[in-house]
C-alpha cells in the first residue's frame, strides 16, 4: 500500500476508473484546467493498444506535453489497474521523479465495466465516472466502483433532457448505494459542478497530506444472492448447504473458481457532495 507519510511528501495518486463513454478524459482536462494554477499535476493514461486519451489531453493543451504519459496495457483495463499494476507504477514512479515535487499524479484507466476499481497499491484515492447516457438505471446496479470508491461522478447531466433521465433520481439511487460516500452530478459546461469538483480534489488532497486519508481498497464485486438463493441454498458468495459455491464448491466439485474435477471453471481473473 501506497506509503502516507507527510515528511516523504509523495504525490498523492488520484485514479479515474469507469464504462467507455463515461468522459473520464474529458474530467481529467478539467481537473487540470481548475487546478493547474495551483497544484504541479502530471497524468498516467491507459489504453488497450493505442496512446488515444494521452494525446488527446496533449492536444487540449491542460498540462506541458511531457508531463502526459501513456500507458499501452495490451490487455483488459482492469489488469493493468488491478492485477498487474507493474507498468502504471513504473510510469507513475518515472514521472514523480522526472517532475518532483508533484502534488497530484492522476492515473486514468481504460474504460472498463463496473467491477473496475484500482489496487490501493497503485492509487491512494479513486474516482469512479458514470454519465446519464450509459442510463438512468445504472447507479442501482451497483459494483464496487459505484458503491465503494471515493468520489461516484453522475457526469453529462445537461445530456439529461436528450437521453430522458431524471438526474434527481439517478443521484438518490446513487447516494443510496453508497451509505453516504460522496457523489457529484457534474457537466463540463457547468461552472458550479466543476467548481464542486475541484474542492473534492483539494479536500482530500489536504486530507493525504496530513495523513487523514487512508487509501481503501474498493474490493471485489459483494457477496450477492439470487432471489430465491436463501432457500435452496444457491449462493454466490459461500453455498454451504448444498455444495453449489461460485467460489469453492469443494464438497461436489463444481467449482466457478477452479473446478479442478469436473473442467468447469469460470476464469475470473453529485452537483453537490453527499
């Protein structure tokens, strides 16, 4: 885990996970915009096989060029982020010490789908994005990026009216699921909301420094059952009452995890805060 120690004065490292779409680098330009005046910012992107959002910051001129660094992960976002995450620290550590003293390093992840989140070996704090147009409903569906990251971004709410969500409901299904984490409804063309943004960046970026902020790991996907689960026994999580574990299953050998003796195995590898 990433070391909290005011005296070393490490970067703090802010991830951005979430879908395609969701405008993760668009956030991350207008992160850099608000707060480049006062903070020294560098940026890690990540993409399958291209360096398509590193040079789309470049373009938009938020940051010095060679303060943008690409990551070409060559494999699903969420290993590079989470499984394996030797090349983003190798990157992040470069640009730490190419550019010290940085205050934030931020690492932008391939888009992914909801169970992407970062290793807290890798990030110290994470922001997970949705947008309206992925859909009203989404915030309800869950994972541990909507329900356990630090900061949960309803992004593109003036698309609202066009994609027929209501963005009051989308965030209280939100807040809902989080148990009080912090959630922002947020548009770039919104001055307020990016305002509202930037201060969440301060705050905990104050809160890091003086050793308030611990950086949390987001998890797997929770444990979760179907309906009917509670009777017959059929769980996602344990399953000791029948043997039918997504996650064991020693008893009958039918493993989502291993399954060793069967073959069968299932490779798994707001615009205010509150």
């Amino acid at each position: 885990m990433p070391e909290n120690n005011t005296a070393t004065r490490r970067a703090m490292r802010l991830g951005v996970a979430g879908p395609v779409g969701t405008g993760k680098s668009t956030l991350i330009a207008t992160m850099c915009r608000a707060l480049a005046d006062e903070l020294s910012i560098a940026v890690v992107t990540n993409d399958i096989y291209t360096d398509e959002d590193a040079r789309l910051l470049r373009a938009a001129g938020v940051l010095p060029i060679e303060r943008i660094h690409a990551v070409e992960t060559g494999a699903c976002p969420h290993t590079a982020i989470r499984d394996d995450i030797t090349p983003n620290l190798l990157a992040v550590e470069d640009i730490e010490e190419e550019f010290a003293p940085l205050d934030l390093v931020i690492i932008e992840s391939g888009g992914d789908n909801l169970t992407a989140t970062f290793s807290p070996a890798l990030v110290d704090a994470q922001i997970f994005c949705l947008d309206v147009a992925g859909g009203g409903d989404v915030a309800r569906k869950g994972g541990p990026g909507i329900e356990r990251a630090d900061l949960l971004l309803v992004n593109k709410i003036d698309l609202a009216p066009y994609v027929g969500v209501d963005v009051e409901r989308m965030v209280a299904d939100a807040r809902a699921a989080r148990g009080g984490l912090p959630v922002l409804a947020m548009s770039q063309h919104d001055q307020h909301t990016i305002a509202a943004q930037a201060e969440w960046v301060r705050t905990i970026l104050d809160d890091y420094r003086h050793g308030r902020h611990v950086p949390r790991d987001p998890g797997p996907m929770a444990p979760h059952f179907h309906a009917e689960g509670e009777e017959h026994g059929h769980s996602h999580a344990d399953g000791e009452e029948h043997g039918h574990s997504h996650a064991e299953g020693e008893e009958h050998g039918h493993s989502h995890a291993d399954g060793e003796e069967h073959g069968h195995s299932h490779a798994r590898p707001g615009a205010s805060l509150g």
